[in-house]
C-alpha cells in the first residue's frame, strides 16, 4: 500500500494514519451515526475499486470531483448520500469539500496497489481564512513509479543508529 505526493518531485510517502487522524476524517467519525460512516467509507471504496476495475490497462486516474461529482458513475444515491452525510458532520462550506477530498485521500492512501501517485494543483484561488492557495488533488497508478531513496540502506541506518548511541 503506497500512495506517494510527486507535486515537488520527491515521491514523498503519504502516511494514511495522518490522514485517518485528520481534523476532517476525525469530525466524521465524531459526528456521524457509526453506520453512516462506515456507509461513506464504503462508497469511496467502492468507487476507487470500480475507477481500477473500468481502467484495466489503461491510465487510472481520478479526482474527487470526477469520482463523487455531478458525472460519477457511482449510484447516484450513493454520491447524494455521501454529500448529504458530510454536510450533515461538517457543514455546506468549504470545509464540505475539504472533507470529502480528504476521505478520498485516506481511501486511495489504504488501497494494495503500490503505484498511486497524487499531484496538487492550484486553482488559482485563495482561502479567505488562511490565506493559503486552494489546491485540488488528482490521483493515478504508475506501475513504473520508483519512489526517489535517499541512498540510504539498512546497514547505513543501523551504523548511524549505534554510533549516537555511543558516543
């Protein structure tokens, strides 16, 4: 399972336990009925398993928009469900999209395949409260990724290790 952020090039790891203990994916767990949550995390799943199966030997690749937007494929009552459940836990703001991003972050973040690559991309827009860029995340499997090492091995790591130890 490896998801990896190539927006700087570097191939930086995502941890999905960082992403599960987010602000947003912690509101949803706190705020929905277990069963509606665990219905959401399904979905996702459901999603990005249909998005892998569909693109069999072609280029997988997806946004949250394309996957939970207006032209999903996913039953639309499953999306509408989606929406309304998060809206419900965190409000019809920015926030909403944030949160449903961020779910479909942690789902691909979870996923067997080793290739998933995630590229962000500003919109052009600024957050009003912090300022920041807003950016908008896309997703894809490149079974010829190799993330970049540090050089690095094992035996380098321990030598280092036992050294600080030592001294």
């Amino acid at each position: 399972m490896a998801l990896y952020e190539v927006t700087f090039g570097n191939g930086r790891l995502v941890d999905t336990d960082d992403i599960g203990d987010s602000v947003y994916m912690e509101a949803l767990q706190r705020k929905l009925h277990p069963t509606t949550y665990r219905r959401l995390v399904k979905t996702a799943e459901d999603a990005v398993e249909n998005l892998v199966q569909s693109s069999f030997g072609k280029l997988t690749w997806t946004k949250a928009g394309a996957l939970f937007g207006h032209s999903s494929l996913e039953p639309k009552k499953h999306v509408d469900h989606l929406w309304e459940a998060v809206i419900s836990a965190v409000g019809d703001d920015k926030n909403c999209l944030k949160t449903v991003g961020t779910l479909l972050l942690w789902t691909i973040s979870k996923r067997k395949e080793k290739h998933w690559l995630l590229y962000r991309e500003d919109t052009g827009e600024v957050d009003d409260v912090t300022g920041k860029p807003i950016t908008v995340c896309t997703y894809w499997i490149d079974p010829k990724y190799k993330p970049e090492t540090k050089g690095y091995t094992a035996a380098d790591l321990c030598a280092k290790f036992n050294k600080n130890n030592h001294t």
